[in-house]
C-alpha cells in the first residue's frame, strides 16, 4: 500500500468544504430560526434586529446568548394568558361582597349576618327580593312604600296636602302684604262712585 500526498490533500479538501458546507447551512438555519422565534414573541423591530444579528455575528455562542435574553412567553402564549386574567378577573367581580364589612355574601340574603347591614329589601306585593335602591318591583311593578309615584289621583295628591300646610305658615309677613294691596284697590271705586252718582 502506497501513500499517496496528492489523494491525503484532495481528501482533506473534500473534507474541509463539507464542513465549511455544513457550518454555513447551519449558520444560515439559525439565522433563519432566530428569525422566526422572535418574530414570534417580540413586535419591537429593534428586538427583532438585534436578535438575528446577535446570532449571525457570534454564531453558536450567540443562540446560546439570545436563548437566555429571549421573551420567555410567545406573543400568543401572553394574549392567552391576559384572556385567562380577564376571565379570572370577572370570577373574582361577579362573587356579591357585603358592602359594610366586604364578606362573602348570599345573593339571597336580606341582611349581613356579620355586621348587620341591610342588603335587600322584600316587595311586599309578591314578597320577592328587591335592590335597595329600586322603587319599583321588577316582578309585579308594584311600586315600593314611600316610592315617587306616577299618574296619581287627585284625591291621594289631596290627601297629602294638610300635611305640607302647617310647613309653609312661618311667611306670614309676605301674606300680609299681598292681603293690603287688594283692600287698597277696593276702596279706590268706593271713593269713585259718589262722584259718578253725584254727576247724572
Ligand atoms: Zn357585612
Ligand atoms: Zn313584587
């Protein structure tokens, strides 16, 4: 078996361009790779530029580096997560929380047991449980004691009137006067008609 130099040198050549080959492939891929993960999980462009260029410059070491700087979450992982949030969130709102001392509460409690403070009110019509705050039943529109009420008769408007006079008696002063001003326009034709009487 004879050695030949010029066979060892087309070999290593052979071998030196397919690992140069293989090194710009993978160099390529990686670019290509880093290009599309953080396109995924960053919008900034400035992010995403330096990104590739990390990788492109130092090529292995920089993946490494760019593994360990990348957004941990995707940009879709993150919108879900913020879904989750949201819903969460809403969980948390609709759970009804005493007002007085913030306890859990039933929704069909009348008062909190803990700090006494009134929570609902029963219509008196159907019995049904109202809002404090409403004046009319959403069951039976019967409207709530002491509530405002329309299209009221003129007999229950009269009713209420005895009670609101004793209120407006303290102006008498302004009374008065109003009172001296048509007996002072009574007695002016008083003094007209003897003169009237007296012409004819
Ligand atoms: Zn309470
Ligand atoms: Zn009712």
């Amino acid at each position: 078996m004879t050695f030949d130099p010029t066979t060892l040198s087309n070999f290593t050549l052979f071998g030196t361009a397919f690992a140069a080959a293989f090194i710009a492939a993978l160099w390529l891929s990686l670019v290509i790779w880093t290009f599309r993960d953080i396109r995924s999980r960053a919008r900034d462009p400035l992010a995403r530029v330096l990104a590739i260029l990390v990788v492109a410059v130092l090529f292995l070491p920089g993946v490494l580096v760019y593994l360990i700087l990348r957004p941990a979450r995707t940009l879709e992982e993150e919108y879900q997560r913020s879904l989750e949030e949201e819903a969460l969130l809403q969980t948390i709102e609709e759970i009804p929380v005493c007002p007085g001392c913030s306890r859990h509460i039933e929704p069909d409690w009348i008062a909190c047991p803990h700090c006494h403070t009134r929570l609902k009110k029963r219509c008196h019509q159907c019995g049904r449980l109202m809002e404090l705050p409403w004046n009319l039943c959403p069951y039976c529109a019967t409207p709530a004691p002491g509530a405002r009420r329309e299209n009221i008769t003129m007999e229950e408007a009269l009713q209420t009137l005895p009670n609101e006079a004793p209120a407006d008696e303290p102006p008498s002063q302004p009374v008065a006067v109003e009172v001296d001003e048509p007996q002072a326009a009574e007695t002016k034709p008083i003094e007209e008609n003897p003169t009237e009487s007296q012409e004819p």
